[in-house]
C-alpha cells in the first residue's frame, strides 16, 4: 500500500491513500429525529469508518465571497478537516476576511462522532444556524459533505438550473464533461 494522505479510494484492486482523492458524491434525503441525529446513508458508512475512525466535524458553509450559506452546513472527516485548518492559520490575522472566516468556520465547528448505527448528532447551534429540520438532503462534494435544509436546496438547484451567471468562467480553464 502506498501512503500518500489519508483518503481512501478503491482503484482497481488495489486499495491506495489518497489526499483530496474521490469521496463522497451524490446526494440523499435524509431525517433529522427529534435528538438532533441524522443517519449517513449505509454506502458513505464504511467510508467514513475507514478514513476517520467516524470522527466528523461539522461547520457552517461559506460562500465564494467567505459569507455564510443559508441552509448549509459542511461535514469533514476529520483528516480533511485537519488539512484545512492548516490552511486556515497560515491566513492572516490582519486580513478583515480572514479573520471573519477563521472565526465563523473554526468558532462554529463541532467535533461530531458516527455511533454504532450510523447517526450523526448535529449540534444545536449548527442545526439552528442552517435551518434544519426533519427533511434535509446530504451532498457528496469530493473530501466533505454539504448537508442542507430540503427548501434551501431545492432554492439553489433552481438558482443552478436558471443562472446565466458566466463569473469565474475562465477559471475553469479548459474543463470538459
């Protein structure tokens, strides 16, 4: 086995580590119950068993201008998330943006443990924060998750589906599907 981060991803036969390597993708419903617990659906399971032990933090979601996304959250395994928070303190203290970012992204993170039967519990202040409630909708995005309100999610797949928004089109540089 080669090591060369902490993702795991099946190529071939041979199981390789990976950072930033494919995750997670694809989205499902989910239930959040009465405790504040959602069940990761049975095929992430052993993923996230194998890549974190089930240690998860979950955080607000920020936007490409550093600002909060309304319905969303971002859930890490905890390595990735690691990863980011070494990027997160090079950033300085004396940047107005940095400083907003480093407070709402780490300040509201929550260290998040997977049980025995695959629940999450989302702390209350996260679950206030992005308006969750019974019905939400888990979306695989590589090296995280995004877990969003079921009505802020289906607002934002219409907003994909109508936008003509062209900004930040070069950036995706020669791209194709």
């Amino acid at each position: 086995m080669v090591n060369l981060g902490c993702f795991v991803v099946f190529c071939g036969v041979a199981q390789q580590r990976f950072y930033g390597g494919i995750l997670f993708r694809g989205n499902t419903t989910v239930n959040l119950d009465e405790k504040g617990r959602f069940a990761i659906p049975t095929r992430y399971r052993d993923r996230v068993q194998e890549i974190c032990a089930c240690q998860l933090v979950a955080t607000v979601a920020v936007n490409e201008r550093g600002v909060g996304v309304d319905g969303c959250l971002w859930i890490y395994p905890l390595p990735a998330w690691e990863e980011l928070e070494n990027t997160i303190k090079k950033l300085s203290d004396l940047n107005k943006k940095a400083i907003k970012l480093k407070r709402f992204l780490i300040g509201y993170a929550a260290e998040c443990e997977m049980d025995s039967q695959g629940r999450l519990l989302l702390p209350e202040m996260l679950r206030k924060f992005a308006n969750l409630d019974k019905k939400m909708i888990l979306v695989g995005q590589l090296n995280r998750f995004e877990l969003w309100n079921e009505d802020a999610w289906n607002r934002e797949q219409s907003e994909f589906k109508d936008n003509e928004d062209i900004e930040g089109l070069d950036a995706l540089g020669d791209l194709s599907f």
